[in-house]
C-alpha cells in the first residue's frame, strides 16, 4: 500500500503582507487551511484566507491563542513573540522553523553570536546597549550600526564612517558591523525539510537602492565565478545545518573586493531574494516553504539560464491611495511578469510590488530590467 499524507493540515502564518500573500497563492494548489494572523485589517493577506485573525503578533497571549489548535505555526516576518512559540512546541504544536531559531534571528546581536561560535565567516563586530558607547569604539570605524531588533527593509542600519555621524546613530542596543569592502552582494534561498534533506537554489547578485538601502533588483545567477557560487553555497548550507531547525532560509553573503565571502544576515523565511523562483524555477521558494511545512519531499530548484527580480517600490513625492503607471506596457512583454502586493496606500520606498522576468542570457534579462525601471512606477493617482 502506498504511503497517504493528511494534506488537509491547518498552517498558521504570523504575518499577513506580501509574503504571506505569495505563499497562500501557492497554497491554494492543496489541499491545506491557512490561517493568518497580522495587526491590520488591511493587511495584503487580509482577503485572501477565511481565516484571517486581526492581532499583534509580538503579543504572548495573541500568538498563543492563534496557534494552540493548529497542526504548524509558521512566520513571514521574524519580529514575532518567540514565548509563545516556545510553549505552543511544548504543547505539541509543529513550529518551523523552531521558536530558539527564531529567537536566534530575530535578534541580530545573537545571530552573529552564532556566526562566531559555529566559526561561520563574517564581519567583525561588536555589542552596544545604546548611543552613547559609540564613543568607546572609534577605533572600530568605520561600521554600521544594526538594532539588534525590528529592523527590516534597510530599517534600522545607518553607516557610522566618522565620529562625525554619530549624532545621527541609533540610541537602541546595537550591534556594531565593520565595514567591508564590497565587489558584490550575494545571496542563497536554501530549503530545509523536517528530515534533514536539504536543497539550494543558484546563487543571485543583489544590486541595492543608494537611497532606501533596499534591493532594487537582482540577476540570477550570481555574475561570480563557479568558485565563488561554489563557496557561497557550502557557507550558506553550513549556516543552516547550523541553526538544527527545518524551514526555509535567505542566506545574504558579501562577496569582497579581495574575494572573500562572509555572511551577512540570514532571514528563517521566504525572502525577497528569492521572489524570482516563483517564475524561474521548477519550484518557487513559497511552494519549498509548504512543502517542509507539510512534511512533503523537497522541490527541484533547477532553473531558467538567465533571470532578475525588480523591486516596484512608491515614487518620491507620493504619498496616499496608490495608482499603476505603466502596467500597460508591462503587461504587453513577453516573460515578464507582474505581482502588485495588494497595498492601498503608497510611500517613497514602501514594497508595492515587484516584476520577474526570465530569459535565455544575461543580456536578454538586462534589456528587460531596463525596460520595467524606466516603464513601471508606483505614485497616487
């Protein structure tokens, strides 16, 4: 008799924005129940799942009251109340990754604690409890100063080069990064089911916005060397035996001018680095994520010779209900392709959506990068 699998397994998601979205889109192929839980009411999530909970997910009491009566509890955003997660794993609630993995994460203080204790390269750095301590490492410059919590979107970092910039410094507990002298940043969307069996997807090269520190687009693969795609990938595989925890994770490395590959963050999720597998792979990040979340064999990550990524972000000088300029002409390409996020309100650099595309070479994908940057744009209409 062949093996049966109970598919009709109620997932909890904390977090209810574009990634909960892309996931549920996947989702809706199975046979599954997805319940999410966000703090607003118009979270892009909001509509799409019968069973959508408005709440915060940082709270102990809302987490845990979510998640007691589902078969697995997973995130879209890491900034949620781990507490909760710890005692929901002790009442035999599935949670992936794990609550410690989380935990780990979530705080980037402890996150490359752990890079220093499993002697994963990565920068130097150093622990501070508030502003004022900057002054006991100027030796240190230059650095970036991180929030060890609730940053996210090139939020919460700012680049410390002199004493100079020092007034403009976060007074929050910190972790200190020393600069690096960056060739490229580079990143790898890594699978990790409940058995053990991993798969990664190729390496991709992030280009990042000047002004709102955030990914403008990315190339898949990587422009490196196979040398270097090679290391990227044993370091960002070691990163996650490393975390003892199912799920799926975005491996963000710096490759440096002398060579060098260090790690720079990891996300325990779907990440945006990862957005073009929904198009360019056998099987996009959101649908690895349910398959570890159900317990189902991972997903090829073959994928297509050339691909990109373009973040749509809101224009400058834009803020209120959102409009499309450009769709049209979008629309109209051939292996390009659309997701709006489902915002109603617009900013100057807020996520609203982004563009895929794919190709048969790197220059084919260029053109067509070009194209959607000088075509496409998020304002109020």
């Amino acid at each position: 008799m062949k093996n049966s699998f109970p598919l009709a397994t109620s997932i909890g998601i904390l977090g209810g924005g574009q990634l909960g979205r892309m996931f549920i889109e996947n989702a809706l192929r199975y046979d599954v129940e997805i319940h999410i839980l966000d703090p607003s009411a118009n979270a892009p999530c909001a509509h799409l799942t019968a069973h959508f909970t408005q709440g915060d997910f940082k709270d102990f009491e809302t987490v845990y009251q979510f998640g007691k009566n589902l078969d697995v509890i997973t995130i879209e955003i890491e900034h949620v109340n781990t507490e909760a997660l710890y005692k929901l794993e002790e009442e035999g609630v599935k949670v992936i990754p794990t609550a410690k993995t989380i935990e780990t994460i979530k705080d980037k203080g402890l996150q490359k604690q752990f890079y220093a204790d499993y002697e994963i390269r990565s920068s130097l750095f150093q622990i501070i409890e508030n502003k004022a301590a900057l002054q006991n490492h100027t030796s240190f410059l230059p650095f970036f100063q991180k929030a060890r919590k609730d940053g996210y979107d090139g939020k919460g970092v700012v680049a410390i080069n002199s004493v100079d910039d020092f007034d403009k410094a976060f007074d929050v507990p910190s972790v200190l990064e020393k600069s690096v002298d960056i060739e490229k940043e580079i990143s790898v969307i890594v699978a990790k089911d409940q058995f053990g069996n991993i798969e990664l997807y190729p390496v991709v090269e992030l280009v990042f916005d000047p002004v709102y520190n955030l990914v403008d687009y990315l190339i898949a693969p990587a422009q490196i060397t196979e040398q270097q795609a090679t290391k990227a990938c044993r370091l960002a595989k070691r990163v996650c035996e490393g975390f003892h925890s199912p799920g799926l994770f975005a491996v963000e490395l710096f490759l440096s001018k002398e060579g060098e590959i260090l790690v720079n963050e990891t996300a325990p999720r779907a990440h945006n680095s990862g957005h073009h597998t929904i198009e360019a792979s056998i099987s996009s990040q959101f649908d690895q994520h349910l398959r570890i979340l159900l317990g189902l064999p991972l997903g090829s990550t073959k994928s297509y010779p050339a691909a990109a990524m373009i973040n749509l972000v809101g224009s400058e000088g834009h803020i209120g209900k959102v409009s499309y300029e450009g769709v049209n002409e979008i629309s109209a390409q051939e292996n390009v392709y659309l997701h709006l996020y489902g915002k109603e309100i617009t900013k100057p650099g807020r996520k609203m959506g982004h563009v895929s595309v794919i190709g048969s070479n790197f220059d084919e994908v260029l053109e067509k990068i070009d194209f959607v940057k000088k075509n496409l744009r998020a304002i109020t209409g």
